[in-house]
C-alpha cells in the first residue's frame, strides 16, 4: 500500500469503457509520475524485495533499443518517465515517450517493442536561439498519465504546423519557432492510437484571468508530469531558459472531449505583456493534487515586482496575482477552472530573481501522513536552486514574509551546498527524508516532533558517493516491499559515474554512510530521471534505449520461454507444449515449480537431480489447464546448483493463455456482501450479481440457506408475500431458476434487524455451471449522537454548539492569524454506530479571511467510531489595513449532516478584526487609552503594543507613570493589574528587581480600598477567565504556577499566627491595628530571583502576604465581631484560589 494523501486512482472519479474492452489497474502498475498524484514517490507495492535485489539473481534483464533518429541527428532522448500498465490483453507493458514524438510499447517481462508510433516532427532546439537544455530534438517532455478508466494515455507534444510534418530538416533549414505548435494527445494503450476528438492544439489559448496574454506554442514548453482529477487533466507551463515574454501557466483539457476548461497564467495582473515569469517547470516533476479538491504546484522565476522586497508582508490566503517563485495551492472547481487560495514565497524573491535562482525547480511534494505533528498535521516540501528545502504546512502554506523579522513562515528551512533540482526520496519507514543535491553527495534526513509538537527534520548521514558535476541528477525515489519494517530501499539515478544506485532505506545507527546495495552503469541515462516500477522489475529510460532491472542476471538454463497457448476452455487441459531447455553454463537441476496460479501444468519432468554440462539439453511438457476465464499466466521456475558463478538459481519459463467456457459456468460477484447499518434507520438494500461466465445457458438446481456456517446445516426459507426468501434477518429476491449465457442475473438482498447486534447467512446456490457459497454479514448498532464543538479563543477548553449561536474567534489583530479547531464526536451510546458525515461543506473555498484550512478535514464520508472524535481546522487571518480603519467582523458556515435522527446543522463562525496599531498610536500620542477601558482586549493589546513597540519609543518608566496615571484617574484596580503585569513581562528581564515593576505606595493607597478587586484579579488569573490573560499580556514569556498559587493559600494561617505581634499591635482601646511597614521591610525571607518566572511568583508572593496581613487585620476585627461582614467576604474570595 502507498503511504499517502491518495491513492493512484484518486483523481479518477470518472470511468467509461471503449469498444466493450475491459480496463483496470494491476497494482504494480505505475501510472503517473512518482506512483500517485501525492508526488512523494514512495511506492510499496511493487513486489520489490530487498533479499533478491542483493543477491546475484537481480539485474539487467533485458534493453531495448529505441531505433527513432531523426534526420540522422542523433539517438532519441525520453525525458518524459516511462508509465508501466497492464492492458486489457493482461499484459503489463512499459510505455515509452520520446524527444523526437515517437509512442513505444514495449513487453515488460521480455523488452519486445510490440507497437510504436509518431505522433510528429519534433521541434528543433536550433529555433530557440541560445537555449540548448534539450537538444538537438524536443518533443514529448512531460511525463503523462494513464487513465485506468478508459486505458487512455495522456500526453503533449512540441512540434510543426502541418505543411512541415512528413518532411525533414535539420538544425540550419529548421521551420523557426513561430511555427511551433503543441498538441494535447489521448492514446489508446492497446494499439497506440489517437482517441476520437483528439489531439487539441494547444498554442492561441488565451488566458481566462488574463485575456491580454495567450500560449505562444513555439516559445513555451510544456515539462511537468501530467495531473488527472477526475474528469480533467491539467498540464503546466513554463519557458525555454527563460526566453521570450512567456508566462507560466496551468492549463486543464477535458478527458473525453479534449476541450479547454481552464487556461490560468501565473502573470494574471496589470503588469505588461512583457513581463515574463512564474513558470511552472519543476524539473519535469508532476502537479500535485491532495485527493481534496486541492491542486500544488511550484514556479519560477518573475519579474513583475508586484511585492516589494522589503517592508510589505503577505498572508498565504492573498495571493498576489503574479505567482513568481512561488508554492501555489489552486482550488479545483466543479467545471474545472482553478482558483489560488493559498500560497508561499520565500523572503528573498527578488534576490532569487536577480540571480535566477528558481524556487520551482523541484516540485511541491505532499509527504505521506505519517509525517505529521501537533502544529502540522500536513506537510509538503519543496528545494530550490538556491539549496534550500522548506517544509510546509499544507493548510496554511506561509504568504511572504509572513515570519519573524519578516522572514519565512515555514516549518523548517535547510539550506544545502548547491542547488538542487531533483524531488526529495520520502520513505514513511522511520521517517527519512534523501536529498539530491548537485555536485554533491545526497543528504538523509530525519523527521521528528519536538516538545512544542512541531515538526523537524534533522540530517543524519549522508551517501559516500556525490553526484555528476554537472546537471541531471534524477529524482528520489523510495520502496518498501508492502510496507514491511526493514524493506525500505532508496533508488536514485545520475548521469554520471554508477547511473542507477540501490541503498538501504535505513541509515547505519553509527551515522556512518547510507549502505549502498547495487549500482549499475547504464549508457547515457536521461537527465532528472528516475527509476519507473512495474512487478517486481525497475525500468530506467536512457539516450535510445529502455533499460529493465529485475531476476534472472545470466540465466543457467536457455529455455524455450514465453509459451502462449492457444484459447483453452475453463475445466480442460490443453495440448502439451514441449519445452526444450539448453544449458549455458554446467549446472545441475535441483526442483522445479509454478508460480503465479494453478491454471498450468508441467508434465514429462526429468529425474532430478539433473546433471547437465554446458551444452547439454532436456525437455518436458507444459499445459494449460484453465480453472477461471479471461487471460491468465504464470512461470515455471527452474531451480539449478551452478558450477559456474554469476548466474542466476533460478530460470523462469514464461506460460500465457486465455481461458474459455464453452458450457455454463457460475460466477457470484461479490462472494462477500456486508452491511453495517443502525436501528431506526429502517431496512438496507444491496444486490449480488450471479453471472453466468460461460456460453451455454445456467440452471439453478438449488438454493439452500444456513445460519450457522458454510458447511450447514441447510434449511429452506420463508417466503413472503411478494415471493422473496426471509432467512433470520435477511430477505432474499429475485432469485433466478435459469442465466443465459454471458448473462448476468441481480439478487436483491435486505437487511432488516430488529436489534443491536451482529448478524450471518451463508447461501448455497447450485447450478450446472458450479457450486458457490455467497456470505452475507450483518451488524447493526445504536444510534450514533453528533456533539460539535468548538476550541475557545483562550485555549481552555472547547464551547458546544448551540443552535442560533455562532462560534466566536474573538477578537484578531489584523495581519496575525488565529487558527482553532472544530472538534465533532460521536457522543452515542457503547454500541452505536459510526457516526458518518453525509453532507460537509467547509468554508474551504469561501470568500473573506475567515475559512477552513483545507477540504479534506471532516469532509462526507468521514466515520467516527463510538466515543471516538474528528477535528478539523479553521483559521481567522484578516489582512493588514491602513491605520485608523475601523475594526471589521468576518463570518463563515459549514453545513454539515449526519447518519441519525438529529438533522442537518449550519456552523456559524464569527471574529472580530482589531486594529491594535490604531488604538497603540492613538494611546501613545495623545494618552488617551483611557477612553479604551471599556474595550478590555483592546486596551490589553494597546498597553502590550506600545511596550514592545521600538519605534513607538516607548520607555519603562513610560509605562510605569502612564499606568499610575491611569489609577489615580479611575481607580480601576482590575486593568492596573493587567497593566503593570503586561509592562513587567516585557522589561522585567533587564531589570534586576521586580519591585521596580510596582509603585507599592500608589498601588496600595487605593489597592487596600478595594479588598475584592484583588482577589477577583488573581482568582479570575488562576481561573484563567480574564480573556486571553496569559496569550494576550505575557505571549508566553512569564508563566504562572497554580500550585504556588494555592500554597500561599495555605500558608495563610501560619503567617497570621507566627507574624500577629510582628506585624500589626493592638491599641489601647484595642479596637484599631496597624500595620507595622518597618517590620515588613526588613523581613523579606526569599533570596533575590533569577528569572523571570521567579520574579513573577515572587511579585505574588509579596501581593498576597500584604493581603494575607490585612487578613490577619480583620481576623483581629472578627474577634471582637463575628458578624463582622468584610471578614466574611473576605474569606470567600480567598476560598476562591
């Protein structure tokens, strides 16, 4: 299985058949670039194990030459990654596309060219001036895609108009580059012919956001790997060497009818027509698409100037209309066409310009899931030719300059020693990430989360070995043999020195080099390349040839190998076939054996052990005895003991036919039927397809049911009204007596449970064509109860839906960006159902600055289990504004229903936009934050701001005075606590005192007036409801400790008791105490603290003790009056803490 956002077929929602032929998807098949659309490129489902890959048997099976040549100019190049897929004929074959348009077909066991074709001259590098990446020929460069549904092979083609196609030129007579033109083909794998309605011409497209621009078919080029979503597949666009006024581009065609849906230019603004930039490029790397509605992509560089280099910050969710060096998250509509949503620049785009240092030279991958964090729940990546990689958070990919010091806001950035052009190699097992970097030797690095629970990635070792000096590197790659611990493999290829190289997956624990396990020269490999996977074999495209790795090397044995079978009836056995084996080498033959299926037969097999010298030959007889319909093969494998070493133990013989029946034969699909339902929902309705997959007509003799297991005990049903077959909870209809031949007949099956519970029937339906036994399972459980919540803005906890209520983000300073999660739980009952999501529509899409952070959370479809709860993300990032604007609201809805009774809900969420910088110059100024002190957040946020704020100049003692000022005006003794605890966490760390923080003697003049503000003020901290008292005034810098808190509580009595003469006397009346400050100052019993946190709790500590005196005071008091009432309310409050 691949260990991804999707799978391969994820972008194939849609599938239709041609010409009654019957396609599918083997899975060793590779059909798009880098195994699916994630573009990770790990692939674990390719029989690749890493005991035979090291051991002699594995090697250079077969090359097959690949014979175009035009005009004699020189060998043809595939820069385009060959596509491995079984055709209808079952045969797995490798698809070849070249530079000089030519369409190979090729055998993947054997390496016979089966059919090929020209699609086109090529274009002539000679009409691109001074640009010489590809040369001499350029035609097919991007990777396609294979559409599994209908067997179409997708691609682009660069060639002439059609008075120079079936003509020859060379580089000095060339037809010059305005009259290019490129093609959008659909090929019919079977035979490599075009399909109906196409190929479409590209070149003249115009631009649907920007109509002032169009694709100029001689001046761009089309380089990455082709994009399938569903019905529409999406090509990418760039320049050769950045020549001519192009602009990058997104282009998507409709699959069936080749029509254009969406031409969208990453140049979509004011700028002049020539403006180039923002090409989509990658290396030949593919769009990515996350399975969610979510296309990724990476571009070049760009010279709009559209974002200044410095002072002008971006969020992701504004992208800018030139989409220059850039990660680029497009939103794919329903009909097609594309939006950006979501976007990342690095911080030096103008630099990157200047020195064409490309970002988009490596495409945006989407790692595995396994690859997640607390913070990050999805990442990509992305390396650049300036040698950095960036790590991103997919939801919330970064704006520009959106970190500190106007930096990237990205996960982690690594910078490299060189520029790297190739995608990253991802292995899930153990989490190890492998660079190529050029002229260099490859990075491993390993992911991780850390106590913050972000994610990290730190190198580990490296490769002995460096790549070429010069350019082209390939792609990584990573394998693992169905995801079992311990079989990762690292695959890469060069253009130099070993050009295709095997590691193992797993660094040395000694953090010595990675282990390399097999290397292979191969004669002039493509550049950006990578090794292409079918079954159990490793395809790597060179300069006019296709090279196959896999087992046998030096086959022992020349046998007569593959044997096709003429067309055999199921249940008989054809004519042998006499197999003739000559041996290469002296050997000896150990065993024989069929691997693969039962459906042949070896016969006539000499006495082993069989002692042969070289030269010698034996023979035996193979058979087709067919049990299933429809093509079928397997090996005879021959196991030898050679004298001679360096050839294989193991020679395959090759045995294919295709099954017939020519007398009625049953086939029931599915064997299995299971329903998963809940009480009160009301009966459920499946069907079962009984087919008759022979030529004669089927008659059913008998149906027999059971309860209790496939071997019985057999009963006869009850029939209803209406005919059908009532068995426990199961009714059966439209059981048939009789199927035609190649007919099919559906069976209708209910399930209606009256209770909780799990439930079975085994049928056994007997015909003339066969016996089968069909199993049905049943379990049906309680109702499942939705509870929605919501994360509070505070981080203490989450707030429950209340129908009528939105969900608040509270208030948000513009230019920052909250994010909070949507938490939903299936609330029911030990028994109950899963909990589906029916209908989910998130504000993924949704216009403003308040939406989802992605589709696929809680998205229809998702099942929570009992107790069990989902979340997804949303986040609230309003823009920056001019100062002075008034503060803004923002509102979303996600509309969202269930599988139960309680019906559909609309999410309402709100936030409050503040602008902070308004009010902070307004404080600053003209000392008016006094008129903010009925707006609690605003006045916290403007003390904070004006603290930190350098430019504001504001001092320490500033603050102290402005804070007193505002006391001794309202003696609001709540906001003068928020006030100096804000002051103190901002300036207390170069301050040797904390004390310097407080002026006792104006706090405690009107402090002790109020006894209850106080301990409202810090039950209120403990309690953590005073608003976002610890994010908004301390931002993580000074914490508070609740057990230190509750200790001064109990320390309370003992102070009373040890301190009562010490600190107040009793007059002579014995009706007044005082407070004995002298005392006081001289009996500080704590050292002076070293950080900031001490200082804190220290700061308390003194706070308390002087209210814990005057306690003490009114203890006296209450005394003398145990109705004393101040007493009273004093207790309560501390009771409080």
């Amino acid at each position: 299985m691949r260990h991804s956002f999707l799978s391969p077929l994820a972008g194939c929602l849609v599938s239709f058949s041609l010409h009654h032929a019957s396609y599918g998807l083997n899975p060793t098949d590779t059909i798009t670039w880098g195994g699916d659309a994630s573009r990770a490129g790990y692939e674990s489902n390719h029989n690749l194990d890493p005991r035979v890959i090291v051991s002699a048997d594995w090697g250079n099976i077969w090359t097959a030459k690949l014979p175009g040549a035009f005009a004699g100019l020189a060998l043809e190049q595939v820069l385009s990654q060959p596509l491995v897929y079984t055709t209808d004929d079952g045969i797995q074959y490798v698809f070849v596309a070249t530079t000089q348009n030519n369409l190979y077909k090729i055998n993947a066991k054997t390496g016979e060219v089966v059919t090929s074709r020209n699609i086109g001259v090529p274009f002539m590098a000679a009409d691109l001036g001074s640009c010489f990446d590809i040369t001499p020929c350029i035609g097919v460069t991007g990777t396609g895609v294979i559409d599994p549904s209908s067997g179409l092979w997708y691609l682009t083609s660069k060639t002439y108009s059609d008075q120079f196609q079936n003509t020859t030129f060379g580089p000095k007579s060339s037809p010059g580059r305005a009259n290019g033109r490129y093609y959008f083909h659909a090929i019919n794998t079977s035979d490599l012919s075009e399909a109906p309605n196409f190929p479409v011409s590209v070149g003249g497209t115009v631009f649907r956001n920007n109509p002032r621009r169009q694709l100029i078919a001689g001046d761009q080029h089309q380089r990455p790997a082709l994009l399938q979503v569903g019905n529409f597949i999406y090509t990418g666009w760039a320049s050769h060497c950045i020549q001519y006024n192009y602009t990058g581009a997104i282009i998507g065609f409709h699959k069936t009818s080749g029509a254009i849906v969406e031409a969208y230019a990453m140049e979509g603004g004011e700028e002049p027509n020539t403006v180039a930039g923002g090409g989509v490029w990658m290396s030949g790397g593919g769009l990515a698409y996350d399975g969610a509605g979510s296309m990724f992509f990476s571009t070049g560089n760009g010279y709009a100037a559209q974002l200044p280099a410095n002072g002008s910050p971006v969020g992701g969710r504004n992208p800018p209309t030139a989409l220059e060096e850039a990660v680029v998250n497009m939103r794919i509509n329903n009909d097609g066409t594309i939006q950006p949503v979501d976007f990342f620049m690095p911080w030096e785009k103008t630099q990157l310009d200047g020195a064409d240092k490309d970002l988009g030279t490596t495409p945006f991958q989407l790692l595995p899931s396994s690859f997640t964090c607390p913070n990050s729940r999805r990442i990509g990546m992305v390396t650049g030719k300036s040698g950095k990689t960036y790590w991103l958070n997919v939801d919330n990919l970064g704006g520009y300059q959106m970190g500190a010091n106007r930096l990237d806001a990205a996960i982690q950035v690594f910078q490299h020693e060189n520029s790297v052009y190739s995608a990253a190699g991802i292995q899930p097992l153990g989490g190890y990430i492998y660079i190529n970097v050029n002229n260099q030797k490859t990075r491993v690095l390993q992911f991780s989360c850390n106590a913050n629970g972000d994610a990290t990635f730190v190198e580990v070792t490296t490769t002995a070995e460096k790549s070429a000096q010069y350019l082209g590197v390939g792609h990584g790659t990573t394998t693992s043999l169905n995801g079992q611990p311990g079989t990762g493999l690292y695959w890469m290829t060069d253009v130099d020195g070993l050009d295709l190289r095997i590691y193992d997956a797993t660094p040395p624990s000694d953090g010595s080099p990675l282990k390399l396990l097999r290397g292979f020269n191969i004669q002039g490999p493509g550049k950006f390349n990578h090794p292409v996977f079918g079954d159990g074999r490793a395809y790597v495209a060179a300069r006019g040839s296709l090279w196959a790795f896999g087992a046998p090397v030096n086959l022992p044995l020349n046998c007569t190998s593959p044997i096709a079978f003429p067309r055999t009836a199921v249940n008989s056995t054809s004519t042998p076939i006499p197999v003739t084996c000559v041996a290469n080498v002296a050997t000896s033959v150990t065993s024989f054996n069929i691997l693969g299926n039962p459906n042949f037969v070896a016969s006539g097999l000499p006495t082993l052990p069989l002692a042969l010298a070289a030269g010698d030959s034996f023979q035996f007889q193979a058979q087709f005895a067919p049990m299933q319909v429809g093509p079928l093969s397997s090996d005879v494998v021959i196991n030898t003991t050679n004298a001679v070493a360096g050839s294989s133990s193991r020679t395959p013989v090759t045995l294919t036919g295709t099954a017939s029946s020519t007398s009625a034969l049953l086939n029931i699909q599915p064997i299995t039927l299971t329903f998963n339902t809940t009480i009160g929902a009301g009966a459920v309705s499946k069907s079962v397809f009984w087919n008759n997959d022979g030529d004669a007509a089927l008659t059913v003799s008998g149906v027999s049911f059971s309860v209790v297991s496939e071997q019985g005990p057999w009963f006869t049903p009850n029939t209803t009204s209406d005919g059908g077959s009532q068995v426990a909870q199961f009714t059966f209809s439209d059981l048939p007596s009789s199927i035609g031949p190649g007919s099919q007949q559906s069976v209708g099956v209910v399930y209606n449970p009256p209770a909780a519970g799990n439930h079975a029937v085994f049928v056994k339906i007997v015909t003339s064509g066969g016996t089968k036994i069909l199993d049905v399972f049943g379990t049906v459980g309680s109702q499942p109860v939705a509870l929605y919540e919501f994360q509070r803005a505070d981080g203490s906890g989450w707030d429950p839906y209340v129908p009528g209520q939105n969900f608040s983000f509270g208030d948000v300073a513009a230019g920052t960006v909250r994010t909070l999660a949507l938490r939903i739980t299936n609330n029911g009952s030990s028994t109950a159902s899963p909990l589906g999501l029916t209908v989910s529509k998130p504000p993924f899409d949704a216009p403003g600055y308040l939406r989802a952070s992605n589709g696929l959370d809680l998205a229809e479809g998702t099942q929570i289990a009992a107790a069990q709860s989902a979340n997804a993300t949303l986040y609230c990032a309003p823009p920056e504004v001019q100062p002075d604007m008034a503060s803004s609201q923002a509102s979303a809805a996600w509309r969202i229903n269930t599988n139960n009774d309680q019906g559909a809900v609309v999410l309402g969420f709100l936030s409050h936009h503040r602008d902070l910088i308004r009010a902070c110059r307004f404080c600053h100024f003209f000392h008016h934050c006094l008129e903010l002190s009925n707006d609690w957040d605003l006045f916290r946020g403007c003390l904070y701001e004006r603290a930190i704020d350098d430019d504001l100049g504001a001092s320490f003692r500033d603050h102290i005075n402005f804070i007193h000022y505002f006391v001794g005006q309202l003696n609001q003794h709540d906001i003068y606590f928020t006030a100096f605890a804000v002051v103190c966490s901002v300036h207390d760390p170069v301050h040797n005192s904390i004390d310097d923080c407080v002026d006792w003697t104006s706090y405690l003049a009107v402090y002790y007036a109020v006894h209850d503000t106080f301990f409202d003020a810090i039950s209120n901290f403990v309690h953590g409801s005073v608003g976002d008292f610890i994010n908004d005034c301390f931002r993580g810098e000074i914490y508070y400790s609740f057990d230190n808190l509750i200790h001064l509580v109990n320390l309370e009595n003992d102070l009373c008791e040890r301190n009562k003469d010490k600190y107040h006397n009793q007059s002579n009346n014995g009706n007044k105490f005082e407070i004995d400050n002298d005392k006081l100052k001289n009996d500080d019993d704590h050292a002076q603290p070293n950080s900031p946190t001490e200082r804190w709790h220290l700061l308390l500590f003194r706070m308390y003790r002087r209210e814990a005196q005057r306690t003490c005071l009114d203890r006296g008091l209450h005394q003398r009056n145990s109705d004393d009432s101040q007493y009273v309310r004093i207790r309560s409050k501390a009771s409080r803490l």
